[in-house]
C-alpha cells in the first residue's frame, strides 16, 4: 500500500535504528525496502513514485551495489478495488511504464508478482496438508506461466524465483527471450481497445460493488 515516497524513506528510518542502513560516506543497506503497489490509484503512480525514489543519490547508489531495485506488484487489493480486468491491465501498465523509468535512470528492474508469490506459498501449504487454499487454487506451475507471458515485452529480464526455479524457469525464460510479435501501430491500437474495455469494466464493476445499495449487507449473508 505505498502511496508516496515517504513510506519507503519510513522503512530505511527503521532499519537505521537497527543498524542496517547506512546513508552516510558509501551507502548501504542489509535490507532492500520494496514498494508493494496494489491498489489501481497505487499502480498508476507507480512509475511517478519510483522515479523519485530512484533520483535520491542513497537510494541510487544502493541500488547500483545491490544490481537491481525490487518492486512489488500486488492483484488482490487492486481485484478488489477495480475488478479483474482493470486489475490486471494496470498492472500490466504499470510494469511497462516502471521498466521505462528504470532504463532512464540505468536501474535494474526486478518486479516480485503478488499473484506468483501466493501460488508459489499455496503449492507450499498443499504440499503439508494435501489440502485446497482459499486463496490461490491453481499451483504455481499454472499460474506463473501465464503471468509472466502476459508481462510487457522485454520486462521480464531473465529474473526468476531461485526457490521455486522449476515451475518458474520456463515461462521467464520465454518471457525474456521471446522477440515482440507485434508492430508498433497495432501495439498501440490494442493497447488502446484494452484501455476502454478496461474503463468500462471499471465502471461496472463500481457500480455492481460499491455504488449498488444494500450489496454489501447481500454478499455478507
């Protein structure tokens, strides 16, 4: 839920009081601060928010030892606050406009998928109790593939999940080396259809959800 940069510089207050940031001479931090950006308001500001980020020299020069900035990219909040079409298309966006910012400022991008981390944590808990999770039904051998073939060209960068390397390797592999199929003209033309079906999905689903009287008190019975 990061709004601004503020609630990043918060975490790095905290992990100097413990000792594990450094901003001083040579800058440095044991533990990253990684931005999790989930609702749809959230998502859209994103790229805004980490160019700032980036633009502190701290920031920017912890960044450059570490070899990457982590971002976190989260679909259950943003499901719940615009529906499952908006959600995924923003975050779609916003992966695109984050890799734009992070090739400006020389950064690399690492981007940790919400949706992947719970598939990966359910296959996790199945395993101990044979049992379905509430949350993520689909093992993350299902789920991560699509996910990272639906990330915008290029974005997926050969990174992976090192714990969970065999369901995630191939779908990041085709990601990062799949060349674009598309040109640019009907890049944008489809860009622009998935814009206002986006919209108009975000507006049904207002509408259904937080503007329909008496929805609330129906969907708890």
């Amino acid at each position: 839920m990061r709004t601004a940069v503020s609630d990043l510089l918060e975490v790095n207050v905290l992990l100097k009081e413990a000792g594990l940031y450094r901003a001083q001479g040579a800058p440095a931090a044991s533990i990253m601060a990684v931005p999790l950006f989930e609702t749809i308001g959230d998502l859209r500001r994103s790229a805004e928010i980490m160019r700032s980020w980036l633009q502190l020299p701290e920031v920017a020069a912890i960044a450059r030892g570490a070899g990457f900035q982590e971002v976190m990219l989260g679909y259950s909040d943003s499901n719940k606050d615009g529906g499952y079409l908006t959600s995924v298309w923003t975050v779609h966006q916003a992966t695109r406009a984050l890799d734009a910012e992070f090739l400006r400022a020389g950064t690399a991008l690492q981007v940790f998928h919400g949706a992947a981390a719970r598939s990966a944590a359910a296959a996790v808990r199945r395993s101990r109790n044979s049992g379905a999770t509430a949350r993520q039904p689909a093992p993350a051998a299902y789920a991560s593939p699509n996910r990272e073939r639906s990330s915008p060209q290029n974005t997926a960068r050969g990174k992976g999940a090192a714990a969970n390397w065999r369901p995630f390797a191939p779908p990041t592999l085709l990601a990062s080396l799949e060349r674009e199929s598309l040109s640019e003209t009907d890049r944008r033309r489809f860009s622009a259809a998935m814009d206002s079906l986006s919209s108009e999905a975000l507006n049904a689903y207002r509408a259904l959800v937080y503007e329909t009287e008496g929805f609330t008190a129906f969907y708890r019975r």
